[in-house]
C-alpha cells in the first residue's frame, strides 16, 4: 500500500468509532484530511465537528456546505461556522 493509500485505511477505520448525534473533534494534518473526507459521507449523522487548526477549520465548512465530491444532496440544511478553538466549527441546524 501507499502511503495514501494508509493514511485513507487509518481514517476509514477511525469513521468507524463516530457515534451518531455527536460533536466530532478533528486533528490536523494528512490523515485527518482523509477523515474529514469520510466524515462527509456521515455529516448527516453527527450534530457537529471541532476543529484543532485552522488548516482543518476551513476543511470542515467545506463539507458542511456539501462542496465536496461525496456531498449527499442535503441542500436543505443550515450550517453554522464558528472559529476553531472557540466552539463548534459547524453543526447541522
């Protein structure tokens, strides 16, 4: 396996322990883009994420939006942004 290839096997693996309904924190780097990608996937099913770096804050309100290529087609909810380190950096309304 690649080193991507790992790193997208970590985060698929680490989707798995996300319980529903809840307010996710997010690391930073490479790895955690990958998860922040198969969070997308569930965004419908959690209540939020937290950001631990400004790199993954602007990552998270880009699925929040549904700009990334695993959008579900939920158009019609509400996404609040809210600075890293503060509170949630998005939730479904």
């Amino acid at each position: 396996m690649t080193q991507d290839e790992l790193k997208l096997a970590v985060a698929r693996e680490a989707i798995k322990y996300v319980v529903e309904d809840a307010i996710v924190g997010v690391g930073t780097g490479s790895t955690a883009n990958y998860f922040i990608d198969e969070l997308a996937k569930m965004k419908s099913r959690i209540d939020g994420a937290v950001a631990s770096s400004q790199a993954s804050a602007d990552r998270l309100p880009a699925i929040a939006d549904g700009r990334d290529a695993s959008h579900s087609g939920d158009d019609n909810a509400h996404h609040q942004i809210i600075p890293p380190f503060t509170d949630i950096t998005w939730r479904v309304m």
